[in-house]
C-alpha cells in the first residue's frame, strides 16, 4: 500500500511541474519581454519568468533551467541556446550563523548580476552560465562550456571555464556580416574591429565562412520569409 502512494505521490509531482513548465511558456504575460517571433521549447524550468527577457528572432532550445531572483537573463536577437543550458544569475556567500541548507533557500548576502547573451549567439548544448557572464554579439560557446565572465564579440570560446581559442569571422568577414545584418548605426567601426582583433585574436584562426551556393541561397531566402526575418 505504501509503495503505490509513493508511486501516486511521484506521478502527481511529474504532472504538477509538466504543468507549470507548461504554463510558463504558455502565458508570456508572466516573461519581462518575449519578442516576434522568438521560439521557447519545452520543457524548461525558470525560477523568476518576470525577470527574463527573450528579444525578437531569438531560439530558446528544451531544457533550459534558470536560476535567478533579481537578476535578469536578456537574450537578444538572433539568438540561439540550444538544449540543456543551465543559467545561474546569483551566487551565495558563506555568513556566519547559516548553515548551507538555509543559506540557499533565505538568499541571505547573495551577489547578484544580469546575464546578457548580445546578438547573434550561438550557445552549445548543456552549456553552464554563472553570475557575471555577459557574452558578445556574433560569439560561439563550444557545447559544455562553463561561461564566468565577459565573452567578447566574435569569440569562440570553449571549455571550463571558456577560454578563446578563435574567432567566428575574420575582420572583413564581420564588416560584410554586419552590412548584411544591422543597420548602419548599430554596426561595429572598423577601428573597433582592430582593436578586438589585437587584444584577442591575434595568432588565433576564424572559423567562418563567407560562401554560399544557389541553393544555399534560395533556401536562405525560404527561412527569412518563413521567420519573418528582415535583412538584406
């Protein structure tokens, strides 16, 4: 008898979370902003739905737990997270009198910061974001990683913590990505440019490339038609 209340017991907890991970994605009145068409996949578990904020054209991929009290998770656009991503905005400090087990529940003396994912992101599976993570527009995140800190622009950046290891494109690949992407006051300036790439990337390979045939090309076309996405 005790082992089938525990089993009931276990179903109506599965049923009662599918529900409220369904209903946070469902009610987009509970998120600080959900953009134009910006896809959030279930299942997915987030502590302060008030405090995220998800821009036009981003992709929210299944899995995705967040972590966070005050601070905000702001994904930008173009964005993708892809499966299993574990966000955590807050970190707990150790203060005397308070054993662990209460520390996390009272959010006593935590350190709180936003995490923000700049445009044109790509996040690996089952990547790890702490506190103080800010990642640059156009970055790669290699599957796996843990992020801690600032990402900058265009960097690939992999491993435990992340580390650069390349950059996505080259410098004239940026300035023809950007023409192509953002209007001409939201573009970065080749003297930015110059001054990213010397304090980065300099002796490190990029790994993008800037070809595509014409089927490539037709179906590039079908997607931003089907997305609803503008650009040249």
């Amino acid at each position: 008898m005790m082992r089938f209340i525990t089993i009931l017991r276990s179903i109506r907890y599965a049923v009662k979370n599918a529900w409220k991970r369904y209903v946070q994605i469902k009610d987009r009145s509970i998120y600080g902003y959900i953009g134009f068409n910006t896809q959030v996949h279930p299942p997915m578990t987030i502590a302060n739905p008030s405090n995220c904020y998800f821009s036009d054209h981003s992709k929210i991929r299944e899995g995705l737990y967040l972590i966070n009290t005050t601070g905000k998770f702001i994904v930008k656009k173009y964005t993708t997270i892809s499966i299993n991503c574990l966000v955590v905005t807050g970190n707990h400090r150790p203060t005397v009198g308070i054993p662990e087990v209460l520390l996390g529940e009272s959010h006593i003396n935590d350190l709180e910061t936003d995490i923000i994912v700049e445009e044109s992101v790509w996040i690996g599976a089952n990547c790890t974001l702490i506190a103080k993570s800010h990642i640059g527009r156009g970055a790669v995140i290699g599957a796996n990683s843990l992020v801690n800190k600032e990402i900058p622009p265009y960097a690939v950046a992999v491993g435990s913590p992340a580390k650069i290891i390349a950059s996505v494109f080259t410098l004239e690949q940026i300035l023809e990505h950007e023409k192509i992407l953002y209007p001409e006051n939201e573009r970065f300036s080749r003297d930015y440019l110059e001054e990213l790439f010397s304090t980065y990337y300099l002796g490190k390979k990029s790994i993008g490339v800037d070809t595509m045939d014409t089927q490539d090309k037709e179906l590039l076309e079908r997607l931003k038609v089907k997305r609803g996405v503008k650009f040249q």
